[in-house]
C-alpha cells in the first residue's frame, strides 16, 4: 500500500511490551473483581473463547482467571444469565462477547436465517419448528429436557444425533435463540427476545460500522496489528478493512511499523500508543500460566513472531510426537514465553498433576535466572491449583 509516513521501526522486545499492555497482562488486577470485571475483560478484549476440553479447567474461564486474580466462575454466570452483559456468538471460534457490541453480529444472524448455515443443512423445518414450539410454550430450555427425538447419524463427528439440539444450534447461529446459561457444557437455551426483555433486536451495523468495529477491537486489545490478526479467521474482511487501515493512514491516525522480523508482513499502531511505549510497564512481576486458547496465543504465527516461540497444540497428535504434552500451557514470565507446562487436573484426588515441563524461547534463560523463573512458576502453580480445584 502506498505509505503516507515513513516507517517507525520496532522492536520485538518493544512490541511485545505494547502485545502485553493491550491484553491486560502486564498488571495484577486490571479489571478489578467480581461481575463486573468479567463484563470488562470481555469488553475490552473483545471475545473469549469458549472450548470444551475439560483437561483442565475449560478455557473461557482460565482467559478470564489470567486477568482476574479473584475471578469466580459464578461471575461468569452472573454476567451472562442475569447481568446479561455478555452473550455468546461466534467470532473466529464459538465466544463470549459484549451484548453492548450485539448489533455487529446481526448481519451474521440475518445471513445465516436467509441461506442456512453449512454445518446443519440436515435441520428439517419440522424439527426448527418443534423446538421454537417448546420454548414459546414452555420457556428455557436444555437438550435434555427434549426427550422424544428419534436419534440420526451424525454427519460428522462434532454432530448431535438429536435432531432437535441441531435445530436449536440452526437458531442460536440464526440469532432467534441464545444461550442464557450454562452449567459445564450444558447448554440453556432462550429465546433471544425474552432473554434480553426486547420486542425486537437492535438493528444491524452497517458493513461500514462493522468494519470499524474489526479494526477497532484489535487496535484495542493487540496494540500493534497486521491484517492478519485484525481479521483472524475471517479473510473476507481485508479487503474494507485494508482500505480503512489506508484512509487512517492518510489521516494521520495510525501509523505504519517495520516490526523486526516480520519481512514484508505490514503492522500498524495508533501514534500515541507508539509514542506511550516507554511509560508502558513490563509486568517483570507478573507470571501467567495460560490458555492455549488465550488472545495471546490463539494466533500462533503472531505469537511465534512476537515471543520467538511456536505454540504446538498437540490433543489430537499421537503421543509419540508430542513435545509439549497433550495439553500443554504457555508460561509467561514478565515480557518472555519461558516454559510449557503439560498439566492434569485429578478432580478426584483433587490435585494437579505434572505432566511435563519443557523450557522453551529465548528467555528460558540459564543458572541462577532459571532457578528464579522456577520458583515463580511454582508459586503460581500453586495459586493455579487452587483455583482448579475451587467450587
């Protein structure tokens, strides 16, 4: 694209600062404590992600945890069932996101009502109709409280054989249901009016607005983007969200970067989040064990880029190829990927288990600074067993 501005040259170890700062990892508790702290790390992060392994504790709750150091998974379910300020929708993966941000994902729910979605061409409009007919009728309710389905292959392996959760699944994507709650992977679900008390939903954003939106979110919580990371799993998207990157430019409102090691791949930042880099803190106190579903390591060629460390999410590798372990967690030390940590939680003997520990990335360090990162990574082991283990 044709450059407005000179290049501002950054650092790896400078961009991973302003990474680490956008994601609220860089102090104890930026978001505070209870509900309301979940309604605003999902506001500002702009999604968590929602998956349902089980190997430890499911990962929308650890994002939340890595920035809520009280966090509570009863203020999950306070924020989305009675609160109401957060819903799910799908993003790049199935996640929690703002209500307030609800009118950006209409398009998406109008799409899905006028072609149908791909991954339930099966549904019949029988089975939609049986399932709004029981909601109408009988309000909220889960896949178990439908008892008289007449079970049917399933067309791939992720599929119900229940006819009717594949027709509520169509109206959830259709946005004619939500999900009010959930206990585990049990899903309750609403319909999308009375849920949130409206007669009708908001109207759509624009696809104008709705590229903002894109754009803005990852300025937001990224604080130095490329357009690979603004549209993550969402390639039709670049091409308005390049030209309003351009129309920045121009305007003086971002400023293009040459972020060492990314070659020819261009990122952008805001000027005053450039020009704030020294005042940025470096959380040299702050070790987070994480997700491998977390916003920071989600995008693995942008955490590779930025922390010299690739992420190998290895659940559905054969154990003998394994280096990390079947669910290994990023460790993160101050502003350094140091270690992935294979970990278990035995609920019955309620303790976590040690998988396997691997030290990983440049700034794994050597002696004395190892020994250090070891009993940091300990401490907080023991605060993360504990909040495995609590409720």
């Amino acid at each position: 694209m044709p450059r407005a501005t000179e290049l501002r040259p950054l650092t790896k170890t400078e961009a991973r600062l302003l990474w680490l700062h956008a994601q609220r990892l860089d102090t104890s508790e930026p978001f505070g404590a209870g509900p309301q702290a979940v309604t605003a790390a999902v506001d500002h992060l702009g999604y968590v992600q929602i998956d349902t392994i089980h190997v430890i504790e499911r990962c929308h709750h650890h994002i939340l945890y890595s920035r809520i150091p009280a966090y509570a998974r009863a203020d999950l379910r306070q924020a989305q069932s009675v609160d109401k300020s957060v819903f799910e929708y799908w993003t790049h993966a199935l996640s929690y996101v703002p209500a307030k941000d609800f009118r950006f994902f209409v398009p998406a729910m109008r799409e899905h009502r006028r072609e149908g979605h791909q991954w339930f061409a099966s549904v019949k409009p029988e089975d939609t109709r049986k399932v709004m007919r029981l909601l109408r009728r009988d309000g909220a309710l889960t896949i178990r409280d439908i008892e008289d389905d007449v079970l049917t292959e399933k067309e791939h392996l992720w599929q119900s054989g229940k006819p009717s959760k594949r027709a509520l699944q169509l109206a959830f994507y259709t946005g004619e249901v939500t999900i009010s709650e959930r206990t585990g992977m049990l899903k309750t679900y609403e319909l999308m009016t009375r849920h949130f008390g409206w007669d009708k939903p908001p109207k759509p954003a624009s696809t104008a607005e709705t590229t903002t939106y894109l754009l803005d979110r990852a300025l937001r919580s990224q604080g130095v983007v490329s357009l690979d990371s603004i549209c993550h799993l969402d390639a039709p998207s670049k091409g308005a969200v390049r030209r309003l990157i351009e129309a920045r430019v121009r305007r003086g409102e971002l400023t293009p970067v040459a972020l060492e090691g990314a070659g020819k791949q261009e990122h952008w930042a805001r000027p005053e989040v450039l020009e704030a880099d020294g005042a940025v803190p470096g959380g040299e106190g702050q070790v987070h064990i994480l997700s491998p579903f977390d916003p920071l390591i989600i995008q693995r060629k942008r955490t590779e880029l930025f922390f010299d460390y690739g992420h190998r999410f290895e659940a559905y590798v054969p154990k003998e190829k394994r280096l990390f372990g079947y669910f290994a967690l990023p460790v993160l030390v101050g502003s350094d990927i140091v270690a992935a940590i294979d970990l278990k939680t035995d609920r019955q003997n309620k303790k976590l288990l040690m998988q396997k520990w691997s030290w990983v990335g440049k700034g794994a360090g050597r002696g004395a600074q190892r020994k250090d990162y070891k009993r940091r990574i300990e401490e907080e082991l023991d605060r993360f067993e504990r909040f495995q283990l609590a409720e």
